[in-house]
C-alpha cells in the first residue's frame, strides 16, 4: 500500500460520520440568525448621503452592514464545520465625485469557519456587521464615501474568520448647482433698461477647474459666466473723488458676432491703507459628508494659510455643526496661534448636517465679538450639504435676512466634489452679504485667502446695483452676458430695502452686454410695423447708474454716466471677452454662432499681457484641455 493511500485511510477514519441531528440544528440556527438580524437597531448615524438604489448597489449595501464581531467556536467535541461563502466580483459603472465613470469591482471573498451552534449553548450564532475591501476610484484615491465609525472600531475577527480590509463605498454624485436660463436677446425700443446686481463671487470658476482637471466638462449649470469673468484681475483705473470705487465704461466689436458690438463695465474698489480689526467665526461642517481629502483637511490647511494673514487685533472663534453644534473655540486673539490651530486640528468628521444650529450659534458669536470700528464675519466651510433643520435654500435665505441686519457678514467658502450642494451655498452667500468662494487646492486657498484677504474679509460698499438704459437710436438689440441669478426687476433699483451684492476693498467687477446698433444686418429680431420712431441723444449708447450703500448705512447713494459711442476699449478687455466666448460655448450658446475652444484659446493667448501668478496661463491651458474633452 502506498503513502498515499495510507494518509487516505487516516483522514477517512478521523473524519466523522454524518450527523443528521447536528445538520439540522446549524440549519435552524442559520435561519433564526437571518430573522433576528433583520430588527437589530444597531442602525448607523444620519449623514448626508443619499439612498443608493438598484441590485448592485443593495449587494454592496448588504455587505457594509455586517460586522467582524467573532462568531462562536465549535467546541473541541466537536468536529470543524468549514462553511466557504463566495460572493461574485461584480462589475458596476460607478459614477465617482466628479462625473467621472469608470468599472468598479464591487465584492468580496469570505472564508468562514466555526459557524455552528455549541452543545453547551444551543443560542444560534449572530453574525454582525464586517466592513469590506476598499473600492478605489480611476485615479487611485479612495472613494468619498465611507462606512459609519462604529464599524471601523469593531473587533478584530475570531481566529479562522478571513475578512478583507475596510470598504470606502462610492458616494452618489448628488450636487446641486444655482444657475437659470440664458439672459434673453432683447429689442431695446421694448424694454430699454437692464437691472441686476453686481457678483463678486468665483466659485464657478473654480468648479469649472475641478472638473477639467479631472477629465471631464463641467456640467451646464455650474457655468456662471459672471464668476468666470470675475475671476481674474484687470488693470482697472484706481478709485477717484467720493466713492469707494471707480467706473469704467469701454465700447469695441464683438469677437463671436460680427456687426455687434460689446460694452464693458469696470468697477474697481479702493483698497485701504490699513484695515479694520476683524472678528472671524469659523463655521465648520463637520458632518459624515465632509470626510475625505479634498474636504475637512483641506479645509484646515486653507484656515491655517488665513491664520497666518491675522495679527493682534484680531480674533478668532470656532463653530462646529454635525447632528448638533457647538462651540469648540471661543473668543480667541489670532495672535494665539497654537490655541487656535489645536482646536482645529482636533476636528473629525461624523454625523448628519444640522446647518440651521450652527448658523445660529455662529451668529450669535459674532454678536458676543462684535465692537465698534470691527469687522465681524462668519465664514462657512461646507460642502453645503444641510439635512437637519432648516435645509431648504429658500427658507435658508429667510432665516439669515433676519440676522444680517446685524451687521455681521457671512461668507460661503465650499470644498469637495460629489454631494456639493453649489444651490444652498450661493442662497446662503447673497443673502447674508457676503461672497463665496470653491476651494479645490491649496493654492485656490492661498489666492482666497491670503492674497485677497482684505477684498474677501473686509466690505467698501454694500447693496451695488447696476442699471443700464440704451439708447433705442443707437441700439436695436442688447443682451446681458451672465449675471442671470442676480437680476433684479426695474423698481428695485431704487428701493433700498432690496438686497444687492457687496464689494470688498480692491476688489473688481466686471460686466459685459453685446448690443446690436441700429441698422447692423446682425439684429436678430424684425422692427415693429407699427413702433414709435426711436428718439434719443446721437452720441450715447445709453446710460449708466449704479446705487450703493456705505456699510453700515440704510440709505443708497447715486452714480451716474452716460455710455458714449466713441468710448475705447478697456484694458484687457480681449481676456475677459476670451473667457466669456469660453463660457458661452461650455453652456452650449446658440448666440455665438460657430466661435470655437479655438478661437477663445487665441484670443486669451494673445491677450495674456503680464500674467504674475499664472492664473491666465492655467486658463488656456483649461480652454485646451476643454477643447479635447468635446472631441
């Protein structure tokens, strides 16, 4: 007999024989374990995230929601049950944070032994929650989404248990971003007078950025061509006589449309010597939807660059909202650095979005800080994901125009892609007079937060409304190019208790309408059979006002200027019309004709002039890229 053959005779005679009884017994078990699983109340924390629907997505589901708690050893009476549970390697077109999509194996291979019910103890085995095998995105980072914390401090499994490492599942891409239609082409001898509020704001730009550097065009929605255009820096002419801020107003033809003409209005506000002492709350979302790279650590590297811009007169204090808020830092002299970046340093991320309570505590904060001659703000670090309280952007909107009155400022500054609700972050920005703001890199955080510090931090002119009349002799057609969330019915011009846009000290706004002269075989719509004769002055376009209000104040102050048909072109006015034809063709403008990524790639190229931090240079390089994704 051979070797072989003898080790087969001993395992035949170790191995026992069939036991009916027991079979039954395990089955039972089994069985009553499922039932029982069913209502454990071991349910996870609310968070952002919304439910994921589908089979593939309830396999993985299913999967997120056991636990390596050990199961229960077979007795040494016992002989080993070995259970081999297989799950497939499934494959799903997963959508990642930014749009991206890619497929994703989304499964894993478990080994269990040891399941089955003792003799001593006749209780069937529960076996709970296990986290499983990370699912990474195309890029190679793990995917935003993670499992509640409880289940990342679970025990370690039973000798003989194989579980796989913890599972990062995929965050359904649910953001939301505030545009509205195309501004309309309207005949000037119908409706003469164009209103809206001036923008400040550049998240847009920013989003536009992430998207392109991460392969993919950036959804129409999130293309406000005002946020483009505004956010790079022009050589404006510097303020001169009363007003905190100079207007430019230059006429020159239109590089998509031939037989139109654009008029550009440049606003530049003055930039104080010195600035007033500031009272900052930091407002941190510190929700379960702010748990990942581009997120909560961002966001305390983006505060740590602010921190290091502040001096002795001013202070810092630390808000922090999830399920509940509270403050982790009170009033502290931003001198005391150390104090200031060990709270922050401390903060994790975990729980629902209860956004109405930080709100309120942050608020109230300032008020406590607040002294004659300071700047108060409120700063808002969030993916502006809000789903306890006060969620809804409407009723948001509400709630803060009963606190800015106040006095204090708030500022939105959004961070990571994938749930970033751009809607809740643009309400929360204009309603409480303040800007906001994408951070998608450090550098972002740097040109936010440290270069332009005083134009994001402290005001010059609140409640900046912008009216234009043409001038129906001269012009047959106009359009507004963005701008289209910020404008205002004709009779609100004049009424100061309509909210407007702020302007910070050194910042600049630019606006550009495309017009149509009278008698240009470019007007789009016919002369009515039966209209008036156009009446108007020969040598004007038409005519400008702008209202404001100095902070602090409740009434509004008037500036006028006529728009002349001689006027030159502005400075750099060949980039902001690059980015703007940019902008237009990424919204799918029907109104451009057939301009191309090429033809904004060499305007902006040749219009680049002095470019010292290279953020026009970036812009190419973004038309560029822009340009081979749409082939």
């Amino acid at each position: 007999m051979s070797d072989f053959d003898d080790l087969k005779h001993a395992l035949d005679a170790a191995t026992p024989s069939p036991d009916e009884t027991r079979r039954k017994r395990n089955i039972a078990a089994a069985q009553k374990n499922f039932e029982l699983r069913q209502g454990l109340p071991n349910e996870a924390r609310l968070t952002s995230e919304r439910p994921n629907k589908g089979l593939i997505r309830g396999v993985i589901s299913m999967l997120a929601n056991f636990q390596t708690r050990g199961v229960l050893g077979a007795t040494t009476a016992l002989a080993a049950v070995g259970l081999f549970a297989f799950v497939p390697t499934l494959r799903e077109t997963v959508t990642g944070p930014l749009g991206q999509k890619a497929e994703t194996p989304v499964g894993v291979v478990v080994e269990v032994e040891d399941v089955v019910a003792s003799e001593e103890r006749e209780e069937p085995v529960i076996v709970e929650e296990f986290a499983a095998a990370p699912l990474i995105e195309p890029t190679g980072r793990p995917m935003v989404k993670r499992a509640p914390a409880p289940l990342l401090a679970a025990p370690a499994p039973a000798a003989g248990l194989a579980i796989a490492d913890e599972m990062i599942l995929p965050e359904a891409n649910t953001e939301a971003f505030a545009n509205a239609d195309d501004n309309p082409l309207k005949v000037t001898a119908e409706e003469p007078v164009s209103t809206f509020s001036v923008d400040v704001d550049t998240a847009s730009w920013s989003v536009i950025r992430n998207s392109l550097n991460w392969g993919n065009l950036p959804p129409k929605d999130a293309v406000r061509i005002e946020e483009m255009v505004n956010y790079f820096p022009y050589d404006y002419p510097a303020p001169e006589g009363a007003h905190p801020f100079q207007t430019s107003v230059g006429v020159m033809d239109s590089p998509w449309r031939e037989g139109t003409q654009i008029v550009h209005i440049g606003l530049q506000g003055e930039l104080p010597a010195t600035r007033p002492p500031l009272n900052l709350v930091f407002l941190i979302d510190t929700s379960g939807s702010m748990d990942d790279p581009q997120k909560l650590p961002l966001l305390k590297q983006s505060f740590r660059l602010l921190l290091g811009q502040l001096g002795e007169e001013d202070s810092v204090s630390i808000v922090t909202y999830a399920g509940s808020a509270g403050r982790v830092l009170d009033p502290t002299p931003a001198t005391e650095r150390d104090t200031i970046l060990a709270a922050l340093n401390k903060l994790d991320a975990g729980g629902s979005t209860a956004g109405q309570e930080g709100l309120q505590q942050a608020y109230a904060t300032a008020r406590e800080m607040t002294e004659e001659g300071e700047v108060s703000r409120v700063i808002l670090a969030t993916d502006g994901d809000f789903n306890v309280g006060i969620y809804d952007p409407e009723a948001l909107k509400d709630y803060i125009a009963t606190e800015r009155d106040s006095g204090t400022y708030l500022s939105v500054l959004g961070f990571g892609r994938g749930n970033l609700d751009d809607a809740t972050m643009q309400a929360l920005a204009q309603t409480g007079n303040g800007m906001a703001a994408y951070i998608d890199t450090l550098a972002e955080a740097q040109k936010v937060l440290v270069d332009q510090l005083t134009g994001a931090l402290v005001p010059i002119a609140d409640d900046v409304k912008i009216q234009v009349e043409f001038n129906p002799a001269q012009i047959a057609e106009y359009r507004l190019i963005g701008y289209e969330t910020r404008a205002l019915n004709r009779e609100d011009f004049k009424n100061d208790k309509v909210d407007a846009g702020e302007i910070g000290a050194g910042h600049q706004v630019t606006a550009l309408y495309e017009v149509t002269p009278v008698g240009s075989v470019a007007r789009l719509t016919d002369p009515l059979r039966y209209g008036s004769p156009a009446e108007g002055t020969s040598d004007e376009l038409g005519f400008l006002r702008l209202r404001y209000k100095e902070p602090g104040t409740e009434t509004s102050q008037l500036i006028e200027n006529p728009i002349l048909t001689d006027a030159t072109p502005l400075e750099d006015a060949n980039f902001a019309l690059a980015i703007a034809g940019f902008g237009q063709i990424l919204r799918g403008s029907d109104l451009i004709g057939d301009w191309s990524f090429g033809d904004a790639i060499a305007l902006a190229q040749s219009a680049k002039g002095e470019d010292a931090f290279g953020y026009r240079q970036e812009a190419i390089n973004l038309m560029r890229l822009a340009q081979s994704l749409s082939q």
